[in-house]
C-alpha cells in the first residue's frame, strides 16, 4: 500500500473473515486434503498421527459452520473503496474479522499461538 503511493496509486486493503463460499466448500477442502494426504509417504502420515487427517477435516467442518453467507458485506466494502472521494485505508467484512483479527493483531505472537 505504501509502495504505491509513490506513484500516486491509493491502496485500500479489504481484510475479509470467512465466508460461504466455492472456494471455503467442505467438499472441496476435504478432496483436496484427502487427495494430498494420501500422496504423502507412510513414514510422514506416521510421524502425523493416525487421527491428525480425521481432526483436520472435523475441525474445517465445525469452522465452516460460523461462516457467514452474507457476501454483501464485502462487496460493501469494494464498493465503498472504490467509490468514495476518501476510502479507508483498511476494511474489515464479517462479524470474525472485527471482533476476532483486528483485537488479536495487537496481542503478543506468543498469546495468539497458544489460542
């Protein structure tokens, strides 16, 4: 965004939370993952764990479930960027992005990790 500016280009960055979408599909992930877990040799799916790929896909299917189907929000936010005389230099979309990112960006590393 900085970079830009030098050459007279603004840049807002949108800084969406998760979504119903194609790309965050259940279906879709699971295939993907299914697909390069079963590429991967015995010796590294051992050091992983027999239930790491059953966690794996449970926790992505608990996740999707918070997922907010509104993608008007962020096409808001594209909107607003795009459009205003003063567009913000930051957007956040989704009840996720404000009330779980933007607090955890001022934690500690160290903190963040742990949750």
């Amino acid at each position: 965004r900085l970079e830009m500016r030098y050459f007279g280009v603004k840049v807002s960055i949108i800084k969406p939370g998760y979504f119903t979408t194609a790309m965050a599909s259940f279906d879709t992930h699971s295939k993907c993952f299914l697909s390069c877990w079963e590429r991967l040799p015995q010796e590294t799916k051992a050091a992983y764990g027999d239930n790491y790929m059953e966690g794996l896909l449970s926790g992505f299917n608990t996740l999707q479930i918070s997922f907010s189907p509104t993608l008007r929000l962020v096409t808001d936010c594209m909107e607003h960027a795009l459009t205003s005389c003063h567009p913000r230099a930051r957007y956040s979309a989704g009840w996720d992005a404000k009330l779980i990112y933007i607090p955890f960006s001022y934690l500690p590393s160290a903190f963040t990790d742990l949750i």
